[in-house]
C-alpha cells in the first residue's frame, strides 16, 4: 500500500520545479507549493553531487528524520520536494533539522 503523503508523479514535480518557489539552507535546498489537500506531501531528494549511494542514503535519512521531528509545527496543504546540499555529509541530524526549519522560514510557512 503506498503511502499518500509522498510525492511521486513527475507531474507534481514538474508542478511544482515550474512555479520556482524556493529557498535553501545550508544543507538542504526547498521547493514548494499549495496543493488543496488536507495533509503535507513530500519527497526527499539526494543527487550524485552529495556522494556515492552510501552517503546519499544517509542524506536522505537526515532529511527525513528532520521532518518527521519538526511536521507537527507545519500547516497542511503543501507539497515540498527537500534537496540535499554536498555539505550534508558530515552533518548530524539536529544541524539538518535547523537548517530545514530556517529554510522554510524563509518562505514564510513555517512561524
């Protein structure tokens, strides 16, 4: 059974790339948007730039760690795509956290 609160469609990437909202911290980069549902979707993203599949698996994790400790603060309806920076690498979770919640401040959803 999947999961509703994941991002998989190209469209809703596409979506979502195509309005260019964004805004970056130092280890994680997002993108998001409005989507008239009654939750959050998201997607975790990892490029070859962080590393090799041991390091972007790790990435990944840190990012969804991060979110899952901080989403109760977030208002529902959105969608976000997090990207992971090449800096994440040597990072622990608590300093991944900070800067997702610093980004998402930028864009004003998040108080």
């Amino acid at each position: 059974m999947k999961k509703p609160d994941v991002l998989r469609k190209d469209e809703d990437f596409a979506d979502i790339y195509r309005k260019r909202k964004s805004a970056a911290g130092k280890y994680v980069v997002v993108f998001y948007r409005k989507n008239q549902l009654p939750y959050n979707r998201q997607a975790f993203l990892a490029s070859k730039k962080v590393g090799k599949s041991v390091q972007r698996n790790r990435a990944r994790r840190l990012m969804k760690e991060s979110y899952r400790q901080m989403k109760h603060l977030l208002p529902t309806g959105w969608d976000f795509i997090f990207i992971a920076r090449h800096t994440i690498l040597d990072t622990k979770c608590e300093d991944v956290r900070k800067s997702m919640e610093a980004a998402l401040k930028r864009t004003g959803i998040l108080k």
